[in-house]
C-alpha cells in the first residue's frame, strides 16, 4: 500500500466515508438501527488490511484496535451481528460502490502513473452459498496496480468467453495511457495492443 504519514490516511478515511455516503442501494433500507454506508466503511477499511472474506472483516472489526477506529473515525459504537451485517451490505448497488470506489481510489495514486505496471486477471467466484440468487457463477477481471498495491477497478462479466471484451473496455474505462499492461495470453489481442 502507499506509504503516508497518520494526517493523510485520517484524511483518505474521511474521503473514503464522503465517497461512500453517495453508493445507491438497490433495496430498501428499513428496520435497522445500522446504516448501510457502517457496513460498506468497515468492510473496505477490513479489506484494505488485508482481510480476505467478508467474515474475516467482521471479525477483523470486533477487534480493540479496528473497534477504536470506528468509533472514533464514523462513531460506530457498537458492530452489528454478522448475519446483519451481511444483509446491509446485500442492499448496495454493485456499480454505484465501483464509481465511487473508483473516484476515491484516483486521489491515492500518483499523479501520473506512466511506468507502472498494471496487471489484469479474470476470475470465477465459485462458492456454495446463495448460488440459487445466479444463473452460473460470477466472473470478475480486476486491474491491480502491483507495485502501489491497489485495485483500480473491475469489471463482472458474464462467462469466460467475455473477458477480452471486458478486459479492453476496463483499460478504457481506467485511463491506463502509459502504464505497463500485463494480462495472460487470453488478452493479447491486436486491438487491446492498440488501445494501450
């Protein structure tokens, strides 16, 4: 991750909070005593410390330390059970959290980023849990930003055979002009060479 001094990262997380303030939700939000933008806060700032699940956030968030910063930071006295905070986070619209994800992540790089090396990988979410909720499993292309350590963005896209198309409208979408693409032999293509 970028390394910054404690002013700035109290200020990215105060930027993080203004940015997710305005993620829409897809489902109504009512009978809860916590709110949706909480849950969207800690799970990223879990995820930023290296949490891999939506579990280990939770659990990352019951702990003295990441406690203290929720309450301090957002004032978020006390985290809900899990099984509510799941379905707080089931209510946010996916592409609304990606804009503003995206618009948040921006004031972190550098200014130009020319150089540096961007990878893009597609993966399948393959799990059990609620899989009656999709028709086939969920695949994902990310752009990572490995020597910052950062996910740019991602895409979802419907099956495998969509990656390169997904692919070449994230570098689009990105604004990569003079980084270092690196992807696997799936995207080379002549037109992503062209568009990069």
């Amino acid at each position: 991750m970028i390394e910054c001094n404690r002013g700035v990262k109290k200020m990215m997380l105060h930027l993080l909070w203004d940015y997710l303030k305005e993620v829409k939700l897809t489902k109504k939000h009512k009978g809860y005593s916590y709110k949706v933008v909480e849950m969207l806060f800690v799970w990223l700032c879990g995820t930023i410390c290296g949490q891999k699940t939506m579990k280990d956030c939770w659990i990352w968030a019951n702990s003295d330390k990441a406690r203290d910063l929720f309450y301090y930071e957002i004032g978020l006295k006390k985290m809900p059970c899990y099984s509510n905070f799941t379905i707080l986070l089931e209510k946010v619209d996916p592409k609304s959290l990606e804009k503003q994800y995206r618009s948040w992540i921006k004031l972190l790089l550098p200014k130009i980023l020319t150089g540096k090396i961007v990878s893009f990988d597609g993966k399948t979410i393959k799990t059990t849990a609620n899989m009656s909720n999709f028709d086939q499993s969920v695949h994902i292309v990310s752009a990572y930003a490995s020597e910052l350590g950062i996910t740019l963005g991602q895409l979802a896209v419907n099956d495998k055979t969509n990656e390169i198309p997904t692919v070449q409208k994230l570098i689009k979408e990105l604004d990569l002009e003079g980084t270092i693409i690196v992807s696997d032999a799936l995207n080379c293509q002549k037109k992503l060479q062209k568009q990069s």
